[in-house]
C-alpha cells in the first residue's frame, strides 16, 4: 500500500498540492484524474520522490520515501515521467536495459538480459528493438519508455500519462497491457490519466483531484456519476451505461 500523509507542496505563494492524505490500495490500477493544475503529476512525483515535498511522509510498504536507500526504493517502485528527454542516442533495447540498473548497476546478468527480452515482447516492440530512439514516432517512443519501467519489475509502477502521443489504437493497446501487467504480474499500477474513460473502462480505483486536493476517489461506479464529474471540470457531463461500463460524454 501507497500511504499518503499530509503532503503539501508549493511554488511561492501557489499551492498546488494541499495537505493530501491518501491511501492508494496495493494491486490492480489506481487512476488519478483531475482537470489542468489539479496537482496531478506533482502528487505523483513527490510519491516517487522525484519531488520533494513541503511538508508531509509518503510509505511505500511502510518503507518512507524520503529516507529509503535509492538502491532499496528502485526495486519497489518505478516511475515514467510525463517528460521523458533522452540527450544520448540510444536503441530501443538500450533504452529499456536501463530498468535493470538498480539490479546490475551496468553490468547486466543472463536474468537481466530475459527481463529485457520480456518488457519488449510484452509491448510488441521486437522488430523495434535495434532502432534508434530518434528514428522512431512519438508513439513507439512511449511504449518503449514504458517497457523500460516494466522491465524494472517493481511491485508498484506509476505512469504519469502514459497515453501521450498515442493514438487510439495504441492509446486502447496500452490500456489492455497496463491491465495485463496488474493482472497477471501481480503489479500495483498507478496512473495519472486525463482521459476519463479510460479511467472509467480499466481501473478498479480512481482518486479524483481539483485545486490541489482530492475532491472523491471510489470505484469507478461511485466516481462516474453526473454530479461527482460535473463539479470536478466544472463542465456539463453526461453518464452513459454502454456494456456494463460507465461512459462520460462532453461536448
């Protein structure tokens, strides 16, 4: 489990995440959703300490994030930013090796190489693996960063939205594999989505967040109400039950 305690973080006078207090279940996918400026992607950074926080403790298993050994935390938790930049031209397996660093710390084992092997088979990215990094499309470039973070096969993998340059296809494709990897590895996945119903369609727990603050969390039957999604954006939406699933519609 992920325990949230009175986490606060500010820029000047902005606050943008207020005093959260959050418990996010340990299995399956977690989706954190919320307008622009909510302080998504800030909650999810200090969580990964890719952040520090004002004030406030995050534990992971019981083990604080501030004061774990970075060695130690890495094998727990992995984390893709929404801003990956890569200066150094490397293949698509280079790049999903560096998941194994906090186990081989550059100096890869048999173990390490069928991680590898695995992470691009489970994103379909073998006839890519040789490639450069820079001769591929936005969208081949983000599936290979995430098959970088599941190759460094943490209990819990956080995703600041993984669906950035994907198109519907792939967008639906990833959905399916982050669903795969909770189910069948075992994985807590947490996600920072803006795309409600993807949210709606394949988490089993969504946290939704305005102004710095959780504003409802729940099941995807409790958060996809009318009135619960139409005081979040603050604009009018419409929930349809289409095969079993709760769709928002806004136009």
């Amino acid at each position: 489990m992920i325990e949230i305690n009175d986490v606060q973080k500010a820029y000047g006078d902005a606050i943008v995440v207020k005093g959260v207090s959050l418990a996010l279940p340990k299995g399956g996918i977690t989706s954190i959703i919320g307008p622009n400026g909510a302080g998504k992607s800030t909650l999810l950074s200090m969580i990964s300490r890719l952040l520090p926080m004002d004030r406030g403790r995050v534990l992971v298993d019981g083990l604080d994030v501030t004061t774990t050994k970075s060695d130690v935390l890495a094998k727990r938790l992995s984390i893709l930013r929404q801003d990956n930049h890569m200066t150094a031209r490397l293949t698509v397996r280079d790049l999903v090796a560096f998941g194994r660093y906090p186990y081989s710390h550059d100096r890869p084992t048999v173990e390490d190489r069928a991680h590898v092997e695995k992470a691009l088979g489970f994103l379909d990215l073998e006839p890519l693996a040789d490639r450069f990094l820079d001769e591929l499309s936005g969208g081949q470039r983000q599936r290979a960063f995430v098959a970088m973070v599941l190759c460094q096969d943490t209990d819990y993998a956080l995703f600041d939205e993984p669906l950035n340059n994907l198109d519907m296809r792939h967008a639906s494709a990833m959905m399916r594999l982050l669903r795969r990897a909770a189910d069948e590895f075992g994985k807590t996945v947490v996600l920072v989505l803006h795309d409600i119903n993807f949210a709606s369609c394949y988490s089993d727990h969504i946290v939704a967040m305005r102004a710095g603050e959780v504003a409802f969390q729940g099941t995807p039957e409790a958060v996809m109400r009318k009135e619960v999604l139409t005081g979040i954006f603050e604009t009018e939406i419409d929930i349809h039950d289409i095969e079993d699933r709760r769709i928002a519609v806004f136009y």
